[in-house]
C-alpha cells in the first residue's frame, strides 16, 4: 500500500461491500496497462466469477484485466463504490481483487481509520 499525506481534502471514491456482489454482475476496472506516460488508464467491463463469502480476502471476475491493472480500483455500478483493489490472476480469463473490507483492515493497521 502507498500512503499520500496532503493538507488538502482531496476527491475519493467511496468504498462499498463486495461480500454480496452476485454472480456475473458486471464490475468496472480501472488500470494502467499498455499506457503511456501522461495517458489515461483504461477502463474495461468485468463479470463477478466467484465471489465466496467464506473467503475474506479475495474474489473472483473474468474480464480483460492484464498487469498493468494491478492496484487499480474495481468499482461496483450499482453501489457506485470501490469494492476491491485488482491483485492478480490465474491464465488469461480469471482474476484476483482484494476486497474493500480486507483493505480497510489493512489501512486501520496501518494507522488510517474510517468513519
């Protein structure tokens, strides 16, 4: 995780649940393969695979999401929230994000609390 301080509020987006995304919803992902210096990142439509809630630190889309994704945002349309952060993937068809909650665990160790 990167840490920015500023004395500025700055603009987010808000962070959502993934827990209960349900199968084949359609998420958008926001990364910056394949681009340039001084480019926009790229945008692509994914579909919920998986999404086990036993499994607390990850679930599961499909979608065209290659390396230069990974720390970018997964946004849910209809919560119009973050719900994960693009970790990885197996092959060329499923991929790995972080759910929003363990990222919130994560940045409370870390020292940053939510309201």
């Amino acid at each position: 995780l990167i840490a920015v301080d500023v004395d500025l509020p700055c603009p987010y987006v808000p962070t959502g649940s993934s827990l209960n995304i349900p199968l084949l919803a359609e998420l958008i992902v926001y990364g910056n393969a394949h681009v340039l210096p001084g480019e926009q990142g790229r945008i692509v439509a994914a579909r919920v695979a998986r999404n086990d809630q036993n499994n607390y630190s990850y679930f599961e889309t499909d979608g065209a999401i290659e390396g230069g994704f990974s720390g970018g945002p997964v946004i849910d349309k209809t919560q119009g929230a973050v719900v994960g952060i693009v970790r990885g993937g197996r092959g060329t068809s499923v991929k790995a994000h972080v759910r929003v909650e363990r990222l919130r665990e994560m940045l409370t160790e870390l020292g940053y609390g939510f309201k």
